[in-house]
C-alpha cells in the first residue's frame, strides 16, 4: 500500500508538472487549450473552466493538453479563429510548447534540490570506517565480516579514513591482513584474505584491478547549513549532474554496456518510491528530483508520439519552410506508437520478472 501511494503521489505530480508546461506556454502565446487530462483514456471526474475542460482519466501512465487546431487544416478552421490555433502559430512558439513540458520537469528538479538544500543544508559524506555493505560471496564474506562493523585497524595501522583502509588492502598484495573491528560495542580480531577484483564504475565498466575484500562504506552524510544562493547554486549543479548521468545511462544502455534487463517500469518505480518514503521524506524528494529529470530528458529523445518526436519535425519544418506531408508523419507516428508500446511490453516483462526471481528465491 505503502508503495501504492507513494507511485500515485510521484507520478501524478511529475504528470502535472510536466503538462503544466504545455498549458502555460500555450496559454502565453495565445493558444486556446481545450483539455488539460491527467492519465489517459476514460475520464473518471472532470471540471470546465472557461475554455478548457480538466479531468483526471482512468489510465494513470501520463497525461496531454489538448489544443484548438492542434492537427488542423486551413479550411477547418475559421479565420475569426486562427490566431488561438496551435497549428497557426509560428514554428518557434509551437516549438517553445512542446518544449515546455521537459522543460518544467527540469526545472522542477531543479526546484526540489533547492528545496532540500536550503532547509536540510548541503549534504557532505562522513569520512568514516564503518562497513555499509559486504558484498556476497567475497573475501569479507567468508572472513565474517559485516554490516555495521567498524574497522578500528589493519596489521597494526589504525584507521581513521576509507581512504586508509583501501589503501592498506590494495598494497596487502593478496596477503591475508588482520583486522581490528568494533561490533556492538565488542572489539574482535579478524583475519581476511583479499582477492584480486575488477575495479568497476557507475555502469558496470572495469576501469581497472586490484585487492580488496569487497566491502563499501557507509553512506552516512552530515548537512552543513547553507545560504539561499550557495543552494540555488547547488540545486543547478545536481541538476546538471543527473541530467549528464541520464544521457550517459541512454548511451551505455544502447552501446549494451548496461544489460537491457536493468530497465524498470511502473512497478519498478512503485518499490523504489516506497522504499524510499519509509527511509524519509529527504530520500523520497531526491528520488522524485531524479525521476524528473529521467522524465525530461526521456521525453526529448527523438522518437514519433514523444514531445522529442515533435521537436524534430518542428525542426525540420523550420528548415523546409513547410511541414511534412500528412502520410509521413502518420507513419511516424504509427512507429513511434509501435517501439512506445514495445518499450512499455519490456519493462512491464522486466519489473514482473524481477518480482517472479525475488519470490523464487526467498
């Protein structure tokens, strides 16, 4: 349930942050909206305002503005009423539209981190020796080190940094070393042998090799109280960050260095977010920050049905001084429906896997 509500609240804000750019910028260039729908297909409660009619519909994944003259003709439509149509308008106000909508999603980002930032403080990772994780199967493992331990020394050297206790197993030399830790207020002795690993990056790449035990630190942070500028300047830049990271992700994925069988989709996202809202709210809105930016960037690829998709044909008709014929961007479109769907199919098949595996194996 937990995750239930927390994928209603994610979404449904990322849907409306990302339509409300639409509507905004259609409505400061003159553009007559008649729909505003969060989800799609049947409506389930609505209300008119002036000339827009706002619902809410049955299928929760998305949502659209729908515009007076969006796909209309000359003909159709009458001259009193061509300076409120969409397709009237110059190509760069249609393109200022389109680009609205990931746009605001970054923009929302970019909000959420200045929120976090200038009321928590700017979070700093807290140099420590303690063991977050202990990877399975490795030399850690089998030596019996744990979650939680504290490293206190290696072969007489005492430990105040991550940095230093690296540092001593990678110059171990595959020789077994002597660890002091501290485990519930016990001290132990443990010897480990640290093996010969690859040194992987943020995807799964080996950037190079050298021992270690298999053991990461914790993630603790301390936040450091900050001005208002100082967080709007780190808002930007992790904002930035992510948006790099995404495309970077897109890149790996398409080059196959990240497996297709990592993508989630909706019930992936539903246990992420609840994960995250039981850790805490600042987990919860980072997670929403991150998912923001995934949807901006997501929806300017250039694919037919995306609003990248649309972007490429506005740029092409400013080129062409003309828009394309009618059956080629139906074909488009119908492609673009095609490889949506099929993506969608995928993660679905992904997140229903992953669930079928995680049961089979408790």
């Amino acid at each position: 349930m937990n995750s239930l509500i927390s994928f209603i609240v994610v979404l449904g804000i990322l849907i409306f942050v990302h339509e409300l750019g639409h509507f905004l910028v259609a409505k400061m260039f003159g553009v007559k909206v008649l729909t505003f729908s969060l989800g799609f297909g049947r409506k389930v409660v609505g209300k008119k305002w002036g000339d827009t009619e706002y619902l809410i519909s049955i299928f929760p994944l998305g949502g659209y503005v729908k515009m007076f003259g969006e796909q209309a003709d000359d003909e159709e439509i009458d001259p009193a009423e061509q300076h409120r149509s969409f397709s009237h308008k110059p190509v760069w106000q249609r393109f200022g539209i389109v680009a609205a909508g990931p746009f605001f999603n970054l923009l929302f980002a970019i909000l959420i981190f200045f929120a976090m930032f200038s009321l928590a403080g700017l979070p700093e990772p807290v140099d420590t020796t303690l063991i977050g994780q202990v990877a399975p199967g490795s030399a850690a493992q089998r030596a019996g080190l744990k979650a939680g331990d504290l490293i206190l020394g290696i072969d007489g050297h005492k430990t105040t940094s991550w940095r230093q206790v690296s540092k001593l197993i990678k110059e171990s030399g595959g020789k077994e070393v002597q660890l002091i830790v501290k485990r519930r207020g016990a001290q132990l002795n443990i010897s480990a042998v640290p093996a010969m690993e690859q040194v992987k990056n943020l995807f799964g790449e080996e950037v190079g090799r050298r021992y270690m035990l298999g053991i990461s630190r914790s993630n603790q942070v301390a936040y450091k109280k900050t001005s208002l500028v100082e967080a709007a300047r780190a808002a930007l830049i992790q904002t930035w960050n992510l948006i790099y990271l995404t495309i970077l992700g897109i890149v790996k994925i398409i080059e196959r260095v990240v497996p297709a069988s990592e993508l989630g989709g909706p019930i992936r996202i539903a246990e992420i977010a609840g994960a995250e809202l039981a850790v805490g709210w600042m987990n919860f809105a980072y997670f929403m920050g991150l998912l923001s930016v995934n949807l901006g960037i997501l929806n300017l690829l250039p694919i037919p049905v995306l609003d990248g998709g649309h972007l490429m044909f506005l740029t092409v008709e400013g080129i062409r001084r003309r828009p394309l014929s009618e059956r080629t961007m139906e074909m488009s479109q119908k492609v673009g429906i095609f490889l949506l769907s099929s993506l969608m199919i995928f993660v679905f098949y992904n997140d229903i896997l992953r669930i079928v595996r995680r049961w089979m194996g408790s």
